[in-house]
C-alpha cells in the first residue's frame, strides 16, 4: 500500500477513528489501568518492567490471631484501598484516582504522629485482646507496646501500588494497536 492509498484508507475511517480515540480508548485505557493495578494488590507489589515487591508487614511476622496475619501488605476482608483505585475518562486520555483518604500515605510513605486517639485506640485493642487471649499473648503486647510507644509518631514505609508503568503502557499499547488494524481492516 502506497501512502496516498494509506491516507485515503485513512479519510474513509476517519470517524470511526475520532470516536475511538474520545470514547472507545480511553474506556479501554481504563479498564486496563483498574486491571493492571489490582494484579498489583493480588501479586503483593507493583509492577512496572517486573514486579516490586512490598515489604512484608509486621502483623505477617509475629503471630497475631486470626485471619488478620495472613492478608498480604495492603489488603484486608474487604479490600477496601485496592476498590478505591478509579479513573476519569476524557477525549483521548484517563486520569487514574484512589478514592481513599490514606491512600496517599501507603503509595509514598509518610509519618504519622502519634495522637491521644491513635493511643485510645491501641488501648482499645490491648484489652480486646487481653480479654480474648489473655495477658501474656503476644498480639496483646503489642497492642500494650503502641499505646505506651515514646516516638511521637509511626512511620509509614512506601508500599508504591499506583503510578507511571512501563508494562501497563505496553498493554494499553498494544490493545490500541490492535483496536486501529481491527477499524482499517474492516471494508
């Protein structure tokens, strides 16, 4: 095919091209970006050429009861922060948001300061756990050990789950890609 037979090929899809490009890839831009970041969370990390692995919590490492332990960093019951990540589509392009308030913290990390009410809290815990498990229980200790830290805050390591990747621009790619032969093939 010469380029005036390409150009010409071009012309006759030209409106189905403008509405793929404002309505149809941004969609799968989307649907491909809430994918590629809830592997995230199923996998443990984030991934951009490979993928990086978060550090492991310390609920993972010391024996808490129950099913709270065998979760992986950022997940839960309900998985609420995973369910929050969204996007906005407009002509030709997707803004990608995480609905949760503390969202931020975990992708960049931070420090909390220590509050009277993050200490109630803990306090809350320890006699939940005293009363469940009794004193000498580990996670009954640690519960203790937070409402009577001394640092005047808790520091927060980044877990990165959203952001630029390398692999999810490939994919959205390549779906786009295939989405353009699919409308110039078509007679």
């Amino acid at each position: 095919m010469n380029p005036q037979e390409f150009s010409k090929l071009l012309r006759s899809h030209a409106a189905e091209l403008s509405h793929a490009y404002a309505s149809r890839w941004p969609r799968i831009m989307k649907v491909e970006a809430i994918n590629h970041f809830h592997q995230g969370f199923r996998l443990g990390g984030f991934i951009n050429q490979s993928l990086q692995k978060w550090d492991r919590t310390r609920r993972q490492d010391i024996p808490f009861n129950g099913a709270v332990a065998y979760y992986e960093p950022l997940n839960s019951k309900s998985n609420t922060l995973m369910n929050s990540i969204d996007g906005k589509t407009e002509p030709g392009a997707v803004t990608m948001f995480v609905a949760s308030p503390y969202a931020q913290y975990h992708n960049e990390g931070a420090t909390a300061t220590v509050t009277p009410r993050m200490r109630k809290f803990f306090w809350a815990k320890h006699y939940e756990c005293k009363n469940a498990h009794g004193a000498d229980d580990y996670e009954t200790q640690f519960w203790k050990n937070m409402a009577l830290i001394r640092k005047p805050y808790i520091t927060i390591p980044q877990r990165k789950f959203i952001g630029a990747s390398a692999q999810l621009m490939n994919t959205i790619e390549n779906k786009i890609l295939a989405d353009i032969k699919r409308i110039l093939n078509a007679n």
